[in-house]
C-alpha cells in the first residue's frame, strides 16, 4: 500500500524568501557567471548572491527557472530566491519551482511580468526535508545524465566550429597551398570565393508572423517564440501555442519548412539562430524571428547555420543592433550581412564532414529532452506518493 507523504501547505512566501537581480554593464570579464533569466550571459568580478535560484522576471523567459550554484550575479530582469530557513532544501525549491510552471502567474500589458507579490501569495504544499533531499538524489541522477550528454554535444560542436575556422577563417583546406588569394571586401579569399550578401545569395529573408492572443488556439500549426531559438538548436520550453489553419489562412502566415534557417532578432544573444530539419509539429514562428530560405544551388543550408553561430557573426550583429527598450536588429539588417562564399562544392564537401557530428549532438539532444521530461513528471508522483522513492532509489543505485 502506497502511503502518501505528510504535506504542509504553504504559501511560497512562507518558504522562500527574494532578492532583485540588478542591472550589469554588457561586455564584462571576471571569475563570477552572470545569470539571465534564461542561463549565464556573460561574466563579471564582482557577485551578488550565492547558491540561489533564479526565476525569469520579465519577457520572453518570464516564470523561467535556473539553479545557480557557486557565487554569481543575477541581471536586472531576474528574482532570486532562496530558501527561507533550513528547513526547506535549495535544489528541492530549485525542481519544485521549475516544475510549478510559473509562467501562469504573469501579469502585465506589453510583455508578461511575474512579480514578488503575487509569487508569495501561491499555495504549495510541501513535504519534510528528509523527503526533499531524498527526492533531489533521485531527480540529480537524471540531471547528471543530461550534464553528460550535454558535455559531449560541446565536444562535437566545438569539432564542427574548428574545422569551420580551419577551412574558412584561416584557410587551411585541403590543396590551399595551390590557390590564390585575391583582395575583397572582408579581406583576402580564395579565387572563385565570392563575397555577398545575405539577400543576394538566399531565396527569401522575411520576419514570422505577428500573432495576437486572439487569433491563438486549435493544434493545426505550432507558433514558435524566440525564446525557442537557441545557438543553433531548438529550445522546448514547455510552452506551448497554436493557431488553427483558419486562422493561417486568414493572416496569410508563413510555414517553417526543413531547411529553413531561424534568426532570433533580439536577446540573449541578439542573432542567435537554429537550421529547422525535423519537426514534429507544422510550425509558423514570431514577428521577432527572422526566416531564411536558401537558394540550393548556391548555399548549403548547413554551410550557412554554421557560418552564422560563428562568435565573429554572433559579435558583428550584436554591434548593428539598436533599440530604446529593448535591443534588436532589423531583418533589412540581417538581409545586408555580408558573408565569404565558397563555391557548392566545396560547401558540401565540408558538410560531409561536420553532418555526422551535428547529428550526434541531434539525437543526444532528444535523450536530454526524454530524460528532463520524465524528470519533470517523477516530481509531483514523488511528492504526492503515487510513486514510491524507495522503488525508484533501489533501479538508481550504483
């Protein structure tokens, strides 16, 4: 018999106490993370906080959750909570608040906006602490999985973006020594390289769809955010919108189809951008993402996904963009980017090479979404007792 676990009912206010994340000066270095509301952005020498939990405060990664161990500073678009005594574990109140979806609570007119008062009003119920600690063993064994798999898609990747500056940047391909460099407007290139820009070279480069909440709903199409795209892979945030093909046909949208390439015209980092392949829903995406459509015969679309999340292209977009609020870069902008060209040939030839990596760092990628879901199902059946720790901490022994 399947006893349920002694729960309290708390509100959140009673569990966890906040701190304001603070505005930081864009370009730093140092030895502490900066934390978005999405993950680390950058660098600094100074820190806040330590061993907290990050939640997203405002925009597109509003109700986000991330865990920050060490010492770090948190941005200005950030709360950050810790546990309120020690009565309460910092990685139990870090899947809790992950798994409570707190996207739900936003208010706000022009972008969603999660604040402290209405996150301390939220009633939760919570179970002891020798609970919480047996249950983040569990839940930390699925999480160092994913922290496996993710080291090895580094690895390849990091594979991929070497031989892209070996052949493309420094020139080192195989027969180089054979040709000659002539002068262009982004330095010397090899004879028969070409530089162009983005328009000149692609078949379309078009903003996504301007999609209001009123037109939202049905299944036929998923409508991607930008919080979706990530450098060069698709990011499931869990949240989930659609239109119905009425709806499409009357905005006259525009479907994402394989092959086409997705730039994220705003942070974080502005430029960003994931090549569609296989999708398993029909899709349309935001008026903030950017869709490029490859002419074959001139660009190879993995070519181009891969010369574009280079650090040197993710840098020289950050720098053209512009905005009072908010920074962004406009599609006319992107459509003007100027790139060095090889010939099809020779972009395939070094497709073949890098495919085979990509494609690996693909299918862990879906073991890490598998793993994080059935993660984030384990919690509340742990909490609630209609699955037993003792059965699931016997499979996970060593």
């Amino acid at each position: 018999m399947i006893i349920p676990a002694p729960l309290q009912e708390m509100r959140l206010g009673d569990v966890i106490r906040f701190a304001n994340g603070k505005a930081i000066k864009p370009g730093g270095g140092g030895r502490y993370p900066v934390y978005g509301s999405n993950g680390i952005i950058g660098q600094s020498d100074e820190f806040r906080h330590e061993n907290g939990v990050i939640i997203g405060r405002v925009g597109a990664y509003c109700g986000s959750v991330v865990y920050c161990p060490g010492k770090f500073w948190a941005s200005d678009n950030t709360l950050v909570v810790f546990p309120i005594s020690d009565a309460f574990d910092i990685k139990f109140l870090y899947y809790f608040l992950h798994n409570a979806k707190l996207s739900r609570y936003a208010g706000g007119a022009a972008q969603p906006l999660v604040t402290q008062t209405v996150l301390k009003q939220v009633t939760v119920d919570v179970p002891p602490l020798p609970m919480q600690r047996r249950i983040v063993a569990i839940l930390s064994a699925y999480d160092d999985l994913i922290e496996n798999n993710l080291r090895r898609i580094k690895i390849l990747e990091e594979m991929a973006h070497a031989l892209y500056r070996e052949w493309f940047v420094h020139f080192h391909f195989p027969g180089n020594e054979k040709v000659q460099m002539l002068e262009s407007p982004m330095g010397p290139i090899p004879r028969g390289w070409k530089v162009s820009r983005l328009d000149e070279v692609s078949r379309s480069v078009q903003d996504g769809d301007w999609i209001e909440t009123k037109d939202q709903g049905g299944n036929d199409y998923r409508l991607l955010q930008i919080s979706n795209i990530g450098v060069g892979e698709f990011i499931e945030t869990g949240n989930y919108r659609f239109i119905t093909q009425e709806a499409f046909d009357r905005l006259h949208c525009t479907e994402i189809t394989p092959g086409d390439i997705l730039v994220a015209r705003m942070p974080t980092p502005i430029g960003r951008a994931w090549l569609a392949t296989t999708m398993a829903w029909r899709m349309i995406t935001a008026v903030d993402v950017a869709i490029i459509r490859m002419e074959p015969d001139v660009l190879n679309p993995i070519f181009l996904a891969q010369a574009w999340n280079e650090l040197f292209n993710l840098q020289r977009i950050a720098a053209q963009a512009s905005g009072t609020t908010r920074l962004r870069i406009t599609r006319r902008e992107l459509a003007a980017l100027e790139f060095v060209i090889p010939p099809i040939l020779f972009q395939d030839r070094f497709v073949a090479l890098i495919e085979p990596k990509l494609n690996l760092a693909m299918v862990l990628r879906t073991k890490n979404d598998n793993l994080g879901q059935t993660r984030d199902l384990l919690l509340p059946r742990l909490i609630s007792g209609s699955v037993q720790l003792g059965n699931l901490e016997k499979v996970l022994a060593p």
